[in-house]
C-alpha cells in the first residue's frame, strides 16, 4: 500500500477537473481512496469525489493498494500539483 499527502495547487472545483481526476484513478486496477476533511472515499467514484469539494490550498490523503499504485498515485499527484 502507498500513502502520499498532495497539497491542491490547481483549480479542480469546477465539475469537469473532477470529472478527470476520476478518469486518472480508473486507469489504474489499484484500489485508490483520498481522504479529505474526515472523509474517505473511493477515487473512481465520480459522486464520491465531487462531494469532497476540495479547494486550493486543500490537503489531501491520496493511497492506492495494487500492482500499479505507484504509477496511480504519481500521476494523481501530478494532476492536482
């Protein structure tokens, strides 16, 4: 399992952002989860993302558990730097 904290630095408010975060997480087979503001959710979920409303500035909890967690989390990462 790998666990890696992300300090949001791009706009990802609007729908469509989301929309593509969602689209990174199901490339991966890993089970991927952010945790954000006492909630944990799964992040192939679009309803479940959308209703963390990260912000700016906002600390998120990405973990991926699988073959190509590495991989997911990293670009997760990428997406939201």
């Amino acid at each position: 399992m790998k666990k890696e904290q992300v300090i949001v630095s791009n706009a990802i408010e609007k729908e469509h952002s989301l929309a593509h975060l969602v689209q990174i997480a199901c490339k991966y087979d890993s089970r991927i989860s952010i945790a954000y503001d006492n909630k944990t959710l799964n992040a192939k979920s679009i309803i479940g993302v959308m209703s963390l409303n990260p912000q700016v500035g906002s600390a998120l909890i990405i973990t991926a558990e699988g073959a190509d967690e590495e991989e997911a989390i990293r670009e997760i990462i990428d997406y939201l730097q």
